[in-house]
C-alpha cells in the first residue's frame, strides 16, 4: 500500500458475514471493529484475525457509531466498510496503487449485489463513498441510515465490493420493521424540496412498491438472474410495502390525534 489505510467496520451479530470480508483485509495493519454487544460468534471470528481491534460500544445510531469509530483511528486514510462488504481483489489492487499526494478526499465504490454469494446484473444499490481523509469526514444519520460528508474532491474507483449479505431472513424482517419506522418518520417531517426525487416517489405511498417491481425485475433485468433475482425483487418490493403501511398508519395516527385534540377542545 502506498498510502496507509486503517478498515472501520460495525458490527452486531456479523457471524455469517464478517470472517469473508476480513479475508480481503489482511493487506491492512490494523483493523478497527466497532461491535455493539454482539451475541453471536463475531467477536470469535474478530480473533481470527491478528491485526483486528475491537472496541465494544452500545449502539445509539449509525451515526453515532460511525463517528465514535473514527475517533479510534490512527492513519489518515479510512476504509469504512459494513461487515457484509468484500472487496474484489481488483479492487485491493487498485486501492494499493493510489497516490497519498494526490489531491483527492475521498473515493467512491460500486457494488455488485449478491444473493446467496450469487452476483446479480443490477440492483438499487447505489455508490457509497469508502475511502476517505479522516479529518475531512463526518457521519450524519439520514432517515434509518448513515451518509458521511466528505469535504473536498471526490472520485469513482474502477473496482468494486460485493455486497453479500448472508444473515437469514427472519434478520431481514426485524430489521425492516425497525428501519421503517425510522424512515416513514423522517419522510413524513422532510420537505419536499429537501427530499431525493424517489424518496419524493416513496411519499406517496401508492406508487413506490409498483416501480421497485418493475423497474428491478424488467429494466434492471434481475427476470434473467433466476431465483436469486425473483429472491431480490421480492426483497425490495415488500421492503416498500412496509414502508408504504408505515406511512399510512402515521398519516393515520396524526388524523387520529388531530380528531381527538378538535373533541377535547369544544
């Protein structure tokens, strides 16, 4: 590596993921793991890896964990990671080769999205920024997710990360039920003019799950994938649905509460 590079992952109960994506760090000197408690056999799988430092923190938001990462690193450079990222080795190679000198911040990566270690022609997986300046970064929480702000020049690498997320289904359910909840609220107290164009589409309830189908199944192409395409459409078209039922009941909630405020008050 001609620029020296520290890993940040978070982790909670990674054990059918992270041991892959620590597979392809072993170029790294140290690696920082910011675990929340983790109940399952991650931290195990951690001690596999010798140059891999784990600090335990209660999870209070992506952002919040994020940042507290950060302040754990000694290089310049971060690669932050989640624990179901791994790297092609193209793209190792390619990071190997990048000029510390040169007058980038920060860099962004494509994804290959992957149903069952099975790569699919095209998912709704957008580039995220990995690789960055550590003074020059900050996490901020953006509905039920993370986004870092990076300060400065930015550029697209040529190599990309499987996203290959191998927990069971039922995770999948929590973790929809949570994330929603967060993201119906978010949408609902945004502006219009402060809002993506599909999450502007997301907020009208009746359309999104529609065009998720369609668009992955017919213009993406995922039909010509097999069970791990239909498996992915499905995935994303009910990850809509909910979203759509969370924003119906806090529309009806709000009438609710508006009612019973208009009782009491006469």
């Amino acid at each position: 590596m001609l620029i020296e590079i520290t890993p940040l992952i978070l982790t909670f109960n990674e054990a059918p993921n992270l041991r892959r994506t620590l597979e392809q760090l072993t170029w790294a000197r140290e690696i920082v793991i910011v675990d929340s408690f983790s109940t399952d056999e991650t931290s195990a799988i951690a001690r596999n890896f010798p140059q891999v430092r784990v600090v335990q923190r209660k999870f209070d938001s992506f952002a919040g964990q994020c940042n507290f990462g950060l302040a754990q690193i000694k290089t310049e450079w971060v690669l932050s990671l989640d624990a179901d990222y791994v790297l092609s080795p193209e793209l190792v190679d390619e990071i190997g080769r990048l000029d510390g000198n040169a007058d980038v911040t920060g860099y962004q990566v494509r994804f290959n999205y992957c149903i069952h270690g099975r790569r699919l022609r095209g998912s709704l997986y957008p580039p995220r920024t990995v690789l960055y300046r550590k003074d020059k970064a900050l996490y901020r929480n953006n509905g039920h997710g993370h986004r870092v702000q990076i300060i400065g020049p930015m550029r697209l690498l040529a190599g990309r990360i499987d996203h290959d997320d191998r927990k069971p289904l039922d995770r999948w359910f929590g973790e929809q039920i949570k994330y929603t909840r967060q993201e119906a609220k978010f949408l609902l107290a945004t502006p219009d003019v402060e809002l993506k164009w599909a999450d502007r589409i997301r907020r009208k309830i009746i359309l999104a799950p529609a065009l998720v189908f369609f668009y992955t199944l017919l213009v993406k192409g995922l039909i010509l994938d097999g069970w791990p395409g239909w498996f992915y459409v499905f995935q994303r078209t009910l990850a809509e649905i909910i979203l759509s039922l969370r924003l119906i009941e806090e529309k009806l909630k709000t009438k609710d509460d508006a009612q019973t405020k208009e009782y009491v008050e006469s």
